[in-house]
C-alpha cells in the first residue's frame, strides 16, 4: 500500500492569539527602552560639520585634515617602534651576547628606582614624620603649639620646644585650642600660668561636622559654613603686629601632638576647609603650605612621635593611631586611673564602680554594647571611652601647678626673647573678650583629670627603631578589626613585644582584672548546673502515685 501524504500543519491561528503576541512583543520592548534610558544610553550624535556661513571655513577644513594626518603619522611610527622592540627582543632571546653593553645600564637605571621606591614604602612612617617636624621647624619664624586646654601640660613637648629654640630667631606662641571644653576660671587659671612664659592665645576652632547622609566630593575648597571660631582676630592680630616689627614676609608653622586640633585652627584661620580634618588620630603626614595673607604663609605640620618612656595614660591620650597599635582596655584603663571616679559616674550615668573592668561592664551594657549571647563587649566599652577621652567632645579638666618654675630648657633671657615683637597688651585684651564669649561647661559637669606633667618626644630619627615583622602583621590584622560604628579610628600599640617590656602599674592592674572575670565565668556555669539538677531532682518523683 502506498503511504498517505501528510498535512503539513497550518500557519494559520486565531486572532485572539496573534494580538496576545503582539501585545507582548510591545511590552518586551517597551520595557527594553524604559532599561535603556535608565542607563542613560543615548545615540551617538553625528558631527554637523563646519557650517557653510562660517567665517574661514576652508582654513578650519584645512587644518582640521592636517591634525588627522599627523595622527595616522604618530599611529603609524608607534607601530615601526614596537616592530623593532620586538625584533630587538628576539635577537636577545637567540644571542645573549649581543647588545649587552646598551641593556645594561638600562636595567642598572630602573633597579636604582626600584630600590628608591622600595626604600620610601619600607621606610618607618614614624621617620618620616620626624623628617617632615623638622622642615616645618627649620622654614619657619613664629611656630604656633597648639595645646588641648583639657590638658595643656600633658600636650608640651620639650624636646621640641628646645629644639625651636635652639634653631635661631624663632618665636614660639602657645594656643589654647579646645577652650569651649574647659569651665572658665580653669581656663583663666591656666592662662595666668603659661603667659608667665609664652604668649599664650585662647582659642576655639570651629568644627565642621560631616554628614553622613550625603556624601559629596568637593574639587574645590568649600567655603567654611560651621560653629563660630572664637580667638581668631587676636591669632590675627598678634601675629600681624610681629609681620610689621618684623618687616618682611613671615612663615608659621603649628605644631603640636595629634587630636589637639592643629589642621582645624588653619581651616578656621583661613575660613576654608583646606587641610584633611577627621577624629582618627594622624591624619596630617607631611607639610603643608597655606596662604593665609601676601606676607603671612601657615604651615600644617604632622604631629609628634611620643616615646616609649612616658607613662600609660600619656601614651594612651597622645599616640596616633596611624603609626602604632595599643590595646583598648589598657589604653582606657590608664585614663580611667587619672579621673575622678564620682565624676565619671555622674557623666556617664553608671553605678558606683570598684575597678575598671566593673565600669566598662556598666558602661557597655548602658550602651548596648552586646557580644554574642548578651554578654556585654567590654572591650568595644574601652573604644569607645577611649575615642571619647581624645575626642572634641567630652569635657574634662586639670588643674594648674601650684607655684610656676620654668622648665630646664627656658630661663628669663629666652623668654623675653620670645615675648619681643608682640603686642601683649593687645593680646590679653582679645584672650579677656574671647573668654567672655566663650560657652564653657560648669564644674559639676565636667569631670577632674589629673595631669601626667610634661610629654617626652622623638625628634631624632636614630632613637626610632626599625618595625619588626611580627609588629607590622599584628597592626594590619588589628586595623581591620578596630574599625568600628563608634569609632572611626584605630587604636595605638607600644613598640616591641609586650613579653619583652616591663609592666606599668595601669597594664598590671587590666591583667589583675579578667582573672577575676575568669574565676567568675568559671563558678557561674557550676551554679546553672546546681539548679538544673535541683530543678530537675524537683519536677518528677517515680515513688509517687498522681492519680
């Protein structure tokens, strides 16, 4: 039989179903061009060309085919050249031999600058610093240090100081920045203290708070719309009136140890936000040059290293961030030390405490600073005091030596020499009317410090050992974990292993301190499971009959 002949199906549909599809396909490319105009793909525009009215059409057209001409030329010897590299590699590759008097001192070249690069990356940041304090000191002729007024002593570095005066015809000016923080007669007691000294300015920069919602990148300098700066006009002034006994066009350099303000007194000054300002601790790392007048230039400095010798709560309160790595509850536990304890606790709100570790516990669980399980996280505690106590925030004060005695490095010829060329009567003046228009905290509310005295620094880039190693891993893998949502910085570590160094009466009571916690934690799970074993002894008694 033979094989019927199939049907091939039919093209043909129903209208109903051929409209679905269309409807369809109109969507899809709808949404496509909706997709499109998101992304912002637009056509590319067509060149209109030369208009016919132009003026000087033919000479446009003319130079127009040159530029193109010498184009295809620069393209064209490109090529030649990276043909004969190419050749020249080969012949190197086959016969060694060759040319190696041109190669050599080629590749001699590029291992110098290697060997430079590789330098200035290993090189220890805490030298580099030295080096830029120096240029700052050695360019320029009055040299402002900016002090904490929470703590003026503690923020003097006499190293540095003898080092400025040792340089020559360099006057040296104090200022009193942070004074909103400080209660007036404090700040008044201090003044009476360090103009027996130094001209001494009040100040309070004015800070200008980021906002986190808009993040917007400025080109430019923006123009400087914060708190009002107070001080400014008798900075202005006093240092306007050495210019013009001076008689010549005169450089000034802030100095001072990190988070006392000195890149936020140059904004203010100039009413710019110029210098990079921030809460982390080091943010400064080498000079920098801003006009403040024709005959006035300032110049922001780094800040200074602190040595290792100097007590726990002045490393704690004076280390940047940046350049060394100290471990929070310690740091936090140093300053703890140094204040009154009925003020801490009418501050922050917390119950009587007998140790440190009893505070930070307080402290975190009146935050709501929890670990997993609830526990309170009593080393994010210790951060956050520790960002606060050397923030621009938190107010506290200390009180001034009872008698004056001039340090060693100053004696009555060196400090006339510095008070020559100021109008010091003008000054106490402005320091009075700035004090007025200060808004400054009460007593009751700001807690009582006790200062560590004077802060030793390294200017000698020998005293500075090298980084080890093992130091440089425990910083990376430190700063990666420091970095939290109420701190925007890192924390400081001492030099060297911590096996290797002495222990400080602060670092010994903190190892004293999780013992305890130790021995606590251990007794509490015994005690869960005393209960457990009670209140399951309690819930069933098989003797019995419950009917």
């Amino acid at each position: 039989m033979k094989r019927p002949k199939l049907k091939k199906a039919s093209k043909r549909m129903t209208c109903h179903k051929r409209y679905k599809i269309q409807k369809k396909v109109r969507e899809h490319h709808r949404k496509l061009r909706k997709e499109a105009k998101k992304r912002g793909r637009k056509k590319p525009r067509k060149d209109p060309g030369v208009p016919n009215s132009a003026p000087f059409k033919e000479a446009l057209l003319r130079e127009a085919e040159l530029r193109k001409q010498q184009l295809e030329e620069l393209k064209q010897q490109q090529k030649l050249d990276r043909q004969k590299e190419q050749n020249k590699k080969r012949k190197l590759e086959t016969d060694p031999d060759v040319e190696l008097s041109n190669t050599e001192p080629v590749k001699e070249e590029l291992g110098q600058r290697k060997a430079k690069k590789a330098k200035t990356s290993k090189q220890n940041p805490k030298r580099l610093y030295c080096q830029e304090l120096k240029k700052v000191i050695e360019a320029s002729d009055v040299v402002l240090e900016v002090l904490d007024a929470r703590d003026p002593l503690g923020c003097r570095c006499p190293q540095v100081e003898e080092a400025i005066i040792r340089g020559g015809q360099k006057k040296l000016v104090l200022v009193l920045n942070k004074s909103d923080l400080v209660p007036k007669e404090n700040l008044e007691n201090w003044l009476s203290y360090l103009k027996k000294e130094l001209p001494t300015v009040v100040f309070k920069a004015s800070t200008q708070r980021k906002n986190k919602r808009k993040s917007i990148k400025m080109k430019k300098a923006a123009p400087f719309k914060s708190e009002v700066c107070v001080g400014k006009e008798g900075l202005w002034k006093l240092l306007e009136g050495f210019q013009k006994t001076f008689g010549k066009a005169i450089h000034v350099g802030v100095i001072g140890f990190p988070n006392v303000g000195k890149s936020s007194v140059i904004n203010s000054l100039k009413q710019e936000q110029i210098c990079n300002v921030g809460v982390s601790m080091g943010l400064t790392r080498c000079m920098q040059l801003v006009p403040l007048d024709t005959q006035i230039t300032i110049i922001d400095s780094p800040c200074f290293i602190v040595s290792p010798l100097n007590s726990a709560p002045a490393l704690a309160l004076r280390s940047p961030a940046s350049i060394e790595v100290v471990k929070p509850l310690e740091a936090a536990s140093a300053i703890l030390s140094q204040a009154d304890a009925q003020q801490v606790v009418l501050k922050f709100t917390v119950p009587v405490f007998t140790n440190s570790l009893e505070f930070f516990t307080s402290f975190a669980q009146r935050r709501g600073l929890h670990q997993k399980g609830g526990s309170p996280n009593v080393e994010g505690a210790a951060k956050v005091l520790w960002s606060e106590w050397t923030g621009a925030f938190l107010g506290y004060y200390c009180h001034p030596p009872a008698s004056w005695t001039p340090p060693p490095h100053f004696n009555e010829s060196i400090v006339t020499d510095m008070k020559w060329g100021f109008d010091l009567e003008e000054l106490e003046k402005n320091n009075a009317h700035s004090i007025q228009a200060i808004k400054s905290p009460h007593l009751a509310t700001s807690i009582l410090f006790q200062s560590s005295g004077l802060t030793n620094g390294v200017i000698d880039e020998k005293d500075i050992p090298e980084e080890l190693p093992k130091q440089k891993k425990q910083k990376q893998e430190q700063g990666k974990s420091y970095e939290d949502v109420n701190m925007d910085q890192g924390i400081v570590d001492k030099e060297g292993d911590d096996e290797h160094l002495d222990m400080s009466p602060a670092e010994e009571a903190c190892e004293a301190l999780p013992e305890k916690a130790q021995a606590d934690k251990r007794s509490a799970p015994s005690f869960v499971l005393d209960k457990m074993t009670e209140e399951e002894d309690d819930a069933y008694d098989f003797s019995k009959d419950y009917v």
